[in-house]
C-alpha cells in the first residue's frame, strides 16, 4: 500500500487528508508541523510527502530541505499544499526541491490523481 506522510499545522485539512486517501486506498500518516513530519519521516518511510508551507517549528521549505540534504535525505516525491500561489513561491519551493505544488482548497480527485501518477499507485 502506498504510504503518504501529510504535514499540515491545520486538523481541519489533515482530516480532509486522510478521508480523501484513506478512500483512495493509501496509507495515510500525519504530523501537526514540520518539525515532527521530519522527525516522523525515518520511521513512517512514505512514497510521497504532502506540506504546507506555513507552520510553526518548521515551516515548508525547511521541511523540503531538511529531506532533500538532511541526515535522511529522499528523492520522495514533495507536494506543497499550500493556501500560497505566488510564481516566487513556487520558485522557491522547487529550487529547495519540492516536486509539485497544489493550492487549498484542494480537488480530491486531482490531488488523488497526482499522487497516483508521482507514486505508479495503481487504482
């Protein structure tokens, strides 16, 4: 089963979460913040991770970061998921090595879509 990690300061959205992919038939995980999605990373080992960009302890680019060229860095794919739209942002995001970039609020059936094209998630 394909594992996600969603990292996102907000209950309401990471309830959203695991009810859309739990439905779609992923593994879901969570962290409330940065700090402890990265923490968590190691022992949940996802396919693919899910951030929000604006968090306390560790925002989202400190989490692309750290997972990119901290001690456990993954080539996981990183979906930012995000209330930011701005180009600049995005730049940002995929300079520190985000994989893609969806905007709240999010479309089930495209989030669920991305997901299965970055993970070869069959349906």
């Amino acid at each position: 089963m394909t594992k996600v990690l969603a990292i996102d300061d907000s209950r309401t959205i990471r309830n959203l979460l695991r009810m859309s992919l739990e439905n779609a038939g992923f593994e879901y995980h969570c962290a409330e913040d940065g700090r402890l999605g990265v923490d968590a990373f190691p022992e949940v080992q996802p396919d693919v991770v899910i951030t929000d960009i604006n968090m306390p302890n560790l925002d989202g680019y400190g989490v692309i970061d750290e997972l990119r060229r901290g001690p456990n860095a993954t080539k996981v794919p990183i979906i930012v998921l995000t209330t930011e739209s701005s180009d600049e942002l995005k730049a940002r995001a995929r300079e520190a090595g985000a994989t893609g970039w969806i905007v709240k609020p999010f479309d089930d059936a495209s989030l669920i879509s991305v997901l299965k094209r970055l993970t070869g998630h069959a349906a």
